[in-house]
C-alpha cells in the first residue's frame, strides 16, 4: 500500500518483530504513547509482544513509512477473535485497528489525520472489510477527534480488563464521506 499526501508518501511493510524491536520500543515506552499501555515495557517485552502477534492467526501488525522512513505502526485484527470477544457481536466484513504514530522532534501539520486516513484506505483496499472497530481509551479524546473526522461514529463505552474503552466504527460509506476518497469497494 502506497499513499500520497500533502505531508509526503505513507507506505505499510509487514512488521519484522526482532528487526523492529528497538524501534518500537522507544515508540511505545515514550510519554507520547500512554494509551498503548507499554510505558514500562522493556525491549524484550516489545518484542515479545510483537513475536505472539506474529504468530496469532487474527491479528497482524504493519509498519508504516513517511517518505521511507519508519513513522507509525498499524495493528489489524479480526474483532471475532482477539480484543472484542464478548464485548460486542461482530458482523461479517468487521475489521479492528490500531494506529501509532512515532514520536519526534517535527511537527508536520495533519501528519496523525493523514496517518489514519492512509490506514483506513488499506484496511478497505480488502473487499471484504465493510466496518472498522476500534476501541481506544475514553479519556483519549484526541483520537476519538480523529477518528470522528474519518468517519468513526462513537456507539458506547466498553469495559476491557486494561481500560474503559468507547466501541466506536466507521462503515465504508462513512469514511468516504468524511474524507471524499474512493475505497473502490461496495459503498
């Protein structure tokens, strides 16, 4: 997959679990990333992390690029089976999704908005995506910001074990309305 924006190309690669570990590491243990849950994670713990996923049959992580260069990490995941298992019920074509975008130094106005926008057009670049699922913490509104400019439409607070969580989902319809981009899908 292969985006281009105002700020730059966005590419996904597969996440290489022991290549990108340290990576990640210094990602998801930054004051940034709180709502990752992994501030006190230890490198081998990232990658351990990162190993089980690769392993899951449900569930899989890509690393994103900015003009090729490493600048955020999208999980996907089969909701049925990992994250949301008992929470909600779950309809054909649902998909669940992570995203992080890396700490630094720069900032490039609308990089976050682009980030997720370039992840949204791969999740349904699958024919058989029609729904996203995410669940992030309540208490993070700045997603919840961006998720609703993508087309997410909050439905309610969820009770997981590490959070309270605000289910929320974006249909295909719904983010090409949002953002004007054809997903070349069933609308």
């Amino acid at each position: 997959m292969s985006t281009t924006t105002t700020t730059g190309q966005l590419t996904l690669r597969p996440l290489d679990p022991a290549a990108d570990a340290e990576l990640l590491h210094r990602w998801v243990t930054d004051p940034k990333a709180a709502f990752w849950l992994m501030q006190d994670a230890r490198l081998e713990d990232v990658e351990r992390e990162y190993m089980a996923i690769a392993a899951a049959e449900h569930h899989d992580t890509f690393l994103g690029l900015h003009d090729g260069e490493p600048a955020f990490l999208m999980e996907r995941y089969d909701p049925a089976h990992v994250e949301l298992v008992g929470l909600y019920e779950p309809e054909p074509g649902d998909i669940g999704m992570h995203f992080l975008t890396a700490p630094s130094e720069i900032r490039i106005p609308g990089f976050t908005r682009a980030v997720i926008t370039a992840v949204m057009e791969h999740l349904f670049a699958d024919p058989a995506v029609e729904r996203v699922v995410v669940e992030p913490d309540v208490r993070n509104t700045a997603v919840h910001a961006l998720n609703e400019a993508v087309g997410f439409v909050p439905d309610r607070e969820i009770a997981k074990p590490e959070k309270t969580a605000l289910l929320s989902f974006c249909t295909r319809a719904a983010f090409e309305a949002a953002t004007g981009r054809r997903t070349g899908g069933a609308a």
